[in-house]
C-alpha cells in the first residue's frame, strides 16, 4: 500500500493544524469553554498523528478494510463529527432539563411572592 | 384530606374560565391550581378571576412540564391528593368527586380517568384507535394491566405518587403511556374509572400536524426503554 501522497499529506496537516489553532484562540478569548474543546482537539491531534505516522494508518486502514489511507482519514473525519454532534446532543438535553427546573422554580417563586399575605402557608 | 385540583393550560382564555367554575362546582371545598404554560393570551387573568390559584411559567414549555409544576407545588406545600384535568373542556369536572374518592378510600395509588369504560361517547378516529390499541398492548406487555384509556390525562394521584412524578424523569413532552409503565413497574397501584371526554370545541389540538408521528415515535422508544430503565428504584429513595 502507498503511503499518502505529499499533496495529501499538507492539505490534511493544513486542515487539522488550523482546527487546533482555531479552537485554542476561540478557548484563549474565552468564546468556547474548556469542558466542550476536549473533544475537538482530540480529533486535530489524532489526524495529525494519522497523517505523520504513516505505519498507524496503515495499521487502521488494513483493520477497517478500506482501499486507500485518505479513505481512513476521511472515515475517521465523520466519525468524530459523529462523535461531537452526539456529544452536543447529551449537553443539550442535559441544559434543557436545566431550563425546565430553573423556570419551573421561578414560576413557583413569584407565585409565592405575589400571593397575598393570607395565602401563604 | 388535603387535595388540590391542577390543570395545566396553554391558551386556553376562552375555555378556562368554564373550566375553572366547573371544577369549583364540582368539589367546592378543593383549592383549584392553573398552571399557565407561557401562554400569550389573557389565561392567567381569566383563570384568576373564576377563581383559580395561578401560577406562571415565564415560557411554553409543553403540557407534561406544566402539569409537574404543580405537582412540585403540591409536594412543597403538602396536599395528599391531586387530581389533573385538562384546561380545554375536554374533561367533565363531575367526573372528579370519583377520581378523588379512588385516593381517598386508599384504593389505588392512581386513579385513572378512562373513556371507553362504562358508557362511552367518545369515539376516536381509525388511526387514533390503532395508536392506542397498540400502545394499550405494549403496556400490557410491561406490566401486568391492561389499560382500557393509555392517554388519558384525566387522572388522580396519592402524595406518594405525587413526590415520585415531582422527580426528574418525568417527561417533558408527552406524558401518558409511559408515566402509566413507569408508576406501574414502580409498584404503584393503577385503578381505572370511567369518566366522560367531549370532542375539542375548537382551538388547536395538541396533535396538529406531524405531532403524532412525533408522538408516536417517543412513546415507542419510552415504553420499550421503560422496563430497561433505573427510576422504578427511585421510590425508595423518598
């Protein structure tokens, strides 16, 4: 099996290089918070390592069974957008269920505090 | 006893005012709670002046959220018995001295408000029909009952069951066939009773639309995780 071509190999180091840099400058500026930056860079830095360290993604293409490496940097590709939009999805949930209590509690609250006096127990 | 009547209510300004005085005719002596969903008309006021108790959601949040505002109302403030009825007509008020008399004389933990026992007027559509025999059957399957009425919302609780629904589980969006298998595997005793339902007299029902596809697609998925799930042990926790 070839390797990836160096064409290849600089546009897939140029993409995941710009992703890393782009989440650490978004976490840096405060704009994205730790706890939810993990997952992206993880995935910048195990394409890096896919694509200069030839022999793993030799290893994991034979294991996959795909035909040539850029179709395992690709596969990999989606998964961890899989992977992250999944993450997203039990944040989401977790927040909602948040926002319900939070409102539910202040609905109660000011029902309490409008009430007249006599009808506080 | 001390017993509460809630009816959660998503504008509804034009229905809740006689729903509120049927209520209040009904069990004069029962503190009546609307639970105003985020609506944009005038329900709060209208449901104040018949009489209600009012409490405000700051947003629309879905029948299932409202309804267990006040069942964490009722748990703060102690009440023993709380009955739920919808704040659209669709539920006859006479129908609640029995309701709250299943809590009462501690026959069941549950009462709930079947349509098609005793003499039903309600006749669903085809598809209506085949959703709930079909959801009717699947709860049979996880539980030991068969539910004549899987949807109805017309029900009352003891305090127990109150404090176990007041908890985190409780669905959000629909709440019906699963909370039914939920409180059943929890070891709940369920009683249905015969109660009237009218056809909605206008307005907006709640599946318009692609709800039901949505509907049924979340009730399949919750009934079927129900027995796979962790809350039946949440009841010892209280």
């Amino acid at each position: 099996m070839d390797g990836l071509t160096l064409h290849q190999a600089i546009f897939a180091l140029v993409i995941a290089v710009v992703s890393f840099g782009l989440i650490l400058e978004l976490v840096r500026r405060r704009r994205l918070r730790e706890e939810y930056s993990w997952l992206w860079l993880l995935t910048a830095a195990i394409m890096v390592l896919l694509v200069v360290w030839f022999p793993l993604l030799r290893f994991v293409t034979v294991l996959i069974g795909a035909v040539t490496p850029i179709n395992t940097l690709l596969l990999f590709a989606v998964l961890f957008l899989f992977a992250i939009a999944v993450h997203y999805s039990v944040i989401i949930s977790r927040l909602t269920t948040q926002v319900k209590n939070l409102a539910q509690e202040l609905a109660l609250v000011s029902a309490r505090a409008e009430a007249p006096p006599a009808d506080r127990r | 006893m001390k017993s509460l009547i809630i009816i959660p209510a998503f504008n509804e300004a034009g229905r809740i005012g006689r729903v509120v005085a049927g209520v209040r005719a009904a069990v004069p002596d029962v503190p009546v709670l609307v639970v105003d969903d985020g609506s944009a008309d005038d329900t709060a006021a209208v449901a104040r002046r018949a009489g209600a108790r009012v409490v405000c959601l700051p947003f629309n949040l879905g029948a299932g959220v409202a309804a267990q505002t006040g069942y964490k109302l009722a748990v703060r403030e102690g009440y023993d018995c709380v009955a739920q009825l919808d704040g659209d007509g669709q539920h006859e008020p006479g129908d609640l001295p029995a309701l709250l008399a299943v809590i009462e004389r501690r026959e069941a933990d549950v009462a709930i408000g079947s349509r098609f026992l005793g003499a039903a007027e309600y006749r669903p559509g085809f598809a209506r029909r085949i959703g709930m025999g079909l959801f009717s059957l699947l709860a049979w399957l996880v539980t030991d009952m068969r539910f004549s009425d899987v949807t109805s919302g017309f029900r009352a609780l003891n305090a127990d069951v109150v404090r176990f629904v007041a908890t985190e589980w409780y669905p959000t969006d629909y709440a019906d066939a699963d909370v039914l298998i939920t409180l059943r595997r929890a070891g709940f005793r369920l009683k249905e009773i015969p109660v009237r339902m009218y056809p909605r007299a206008g307005g907006r029902s709640m599946h318009a639309g692609l709800a039901p596809v949505y509907y049924v697609f979340k009730m399949l998925l919750s009934v079927s995780l129900a027995p796979l799930r962790r809350e039946t042990s949440a009841r010892k926790g209280h």
